[in-house]
C-alpha cells in the first residue's frame, strides 16, 4: 500500500506526535517518497533513524568531532552565528544525509 501524505501524518502514532514537528514530518515524507514509493511504513524506525534539530549548529554540536571547530575555520576565528551555522551544516553533510527545513531546522539521518 503507497501512503500519500495525509496517510502518513493520519498513521503516525500518538506515542511519537511530538518526535518530529510538522515541517519535520512533510521533509521526510517528501524524503522517503522520492527514495522509492515502496519503501515500508515504520514510524518507530525512523524515530530511531532520524533526529530534529533547530539548527546545525545544535544537531553537530552533539557529535564530539564537531566540539572546537565552531570557533576554528582553517585557523580562523569564526565571528558570526551565520558562519558557525554555515560550518555545522557542512559538517552534517559532510558525514550524513541532511533534510533542511522551511523554519530553519534540520533533521539528520543518526550516524
């Protein structure tokens, strides 16, 4: 059975509503329907596989490999939360698959 999105966001269970927001739940809908439409329906699973962040900068600094380069750029001091932000992104990237966000936020696959 393909699930559209109204299916998806209906068949989310109650015990995860608040795993993900709703902008979170459209990226990874949008996610998976691209992949493959027969990829299975497993809500528990993708809370264990993906996590939302507010930003990049929140989602790497949990990642110790990220800890002292928000402030280190190639021997450079960063001076903005626009370029740590920039930084933390690339960083994600760089190691894991990235949905961006409308509201700023980002979910990561967990790696």
């Amino acid at each position: 059975m393909t699930l559209g999105f109204y299916e998806f966001m209906d068949n989310w269970p109650e015990s995860r509503k608040n795993q993900f927001s709703y902008d979170g739940k459209k990226a990874l809908f949008d996610y998976f329907d691209e992949l493959d439409e027969s990829i299975e329906f497993d809500p528990v699973a993708i809370c264990c596989d993906f996590t939302e962040y507010q930003n990049a900068t929140e989602g790497a600094s949990n990642y110790f490999e990220f800890e002292g380069m928000t402030f280190d750029v190639d021997g450079a001091e960063l001076e903005t939360r626009d370029e740590v932000e920039a930084k933390a992104l690339k960083f994600l990237q760089d190691r894991t698959t990235v949905l961006e966000l409308e509201n700023g936020g980002i979910i990561i696959a967990n790696f």
